[in-house]
C-alpha cells in the first residue's frame, strides 16, 4: 500500500519532470517573440529563419502574432520577416544576435522575451510588452 502511493509519486514525478524538460529543452536561451500591432489597419507580416517559413500571418489592430523558439549556440539564429501595410512594405530583421543583446537579453535567464511594436511610423523593439514604456527602440520605418 505504502510502496505503491510512493511508486505512484515517484512516476508522477518522473513524467512531469520530462515533460517540462520537453517543452523547454534549449541547451542556449528560449525565446518568445511577440510583434503587435498597434496600427488601426489589418498588416501582413511573412516571417522566416534559414530552416522555418512561419508563412504569412494577418495581425489584426492591438493584435499580435507569437512565435518561439531555442536559440541556436555561437549566436546563429536569425528571425526575419516581410510586412504589409496597404500599400506599404518593409523587411527587417526581427531576431539575430545584435538585436537581443542590444534589446531584449537579461542576465540568468533561460526564458527571454522580445516585443515588436509595429506603428505607422515604423518598427519597435523592446523588453517589455509595454508599447509605451521606457525600453521601447525605434528600428526601421515603413518603406
Ligand atoms: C503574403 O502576403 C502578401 C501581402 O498581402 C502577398 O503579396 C504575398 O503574395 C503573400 N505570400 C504568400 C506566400 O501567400
């Protein structure tokens, strides 16, 4: 009676260990990558990696689209991405190992974050999921 509660324990414990290990097996950083629209419009945005087409997305106003991934080791991961707006168009980077460092990496943590702002005068990245606060950097307007 006693052994099999312990034995059910020790299995539940086992399995969900490996599940969170599963879910975020990165040996370098894992990433969220949010970009939000904050246009009062329907944008298109294509993003791509060297290995991953995301294939095209339609962010609504105060919309978002998300993403994440494990970073790849010696900073090679690169996150790039087409956008529409009407008649308007621009390609940027939005994940590279300049722009975490510059922007979104903190010290320690195994989870990071890094929120696009996409305004209609241009592109945004910060830290934080705030539009508005302090660490929001302008990138790159539209074309
Ligand atoms: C993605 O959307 C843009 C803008 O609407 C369009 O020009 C392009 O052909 C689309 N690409 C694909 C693969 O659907």
């Amino acid at each position: 009676m006693r052994f099999a509660t312990i034995h059910k324990l020790f299995i539940f414990y086992i399995s969900t260990f490996s599940i969170a290990s599963i879910a975020h097996a990165c040996f370098a950083p894992h990433w969220d990558v949010y970009v939000t629209n904050t246009i009062s419009d329907n944008i298109v945005a294509h993003i791509k990696s060297k290995n991953d087409d995301l294939g095209n997305h339609t962010i609504p106003f105060n919309g978002n689209y998300h993403w994440s991934f494990c970073e790849a080791l010696f900073g090679k991961t690169l996150f790039y991405a087409y956008f529409w707006w009407g008649s308007r168009f621009q390609t940027l980077a939005l994940f590279d190992e300049k722009l975490e460092e510059a922007y979104c990496f903190i010290e320690d943590l195994r989870d990071q974050y890094c929120y696009w702002f996409v305004k209609p005068d241009g592109f945004y990245i910060s830290v934080s999921p705030d539009p508005n606060g302090d660490n929001v950097h302008f990138i790159k307007p539209w074309q």
